[in-house]
C-alpha cells in the first residue's frame, strides 16, 4: 500500500522492554494506516481509481485484505 515511515530503526542504546513497546507501537501505526488507506479506498469511485492506475477487481481484492496484510 503506502510506503509510510514506520519502519524507523530504534536506537540500540534503549533498554529491551521500550525496544519492544516502540515496536509494538510501529506495528499499530502501520495496521491502522493500512486500515484508513483501505477503507478511502474502498470510497473511490471508478474514474478516480483510473486516475491512481487501479482497477476495480484490484481496489476490491486490496480492500478485502485485513489489516495485518501487506
């Protein structure tokens, strides 16, 4: 979908446990921009998925993924 900045390296210097919190929160990020991004998505209608170069079947098939899929 969208190639957002989550996937940012985290610093080698913080403790484990917020190592893991800022990836857990990256990974939240990402799961509910791919979530909005679907469901605006889903709104267009068919010139304006012609204009971004998708078909129907392809915004359909993109829009029926769940969140967690890339």
């Amino acid at each position: 979908m969208s190639s957002r900045p989550y996937a940012l390296s985290q610093p080698a210097s913080l403790p484990p446990v917020s190592r893991m919190l800022v990836s857990v929160a990256l990974a939240l990020a990402a799961w509910d921009d791919r979530r909005r991004t679907r469901a605006s998505l889903s709104k267009l209608d068919a010139h304006l998925l012609q204009d971004i170069g998708l078909g129907a079947d392809r915004a359909a098939s993109e829009c029926a993924k769940p969140f967690w899929r890339d």
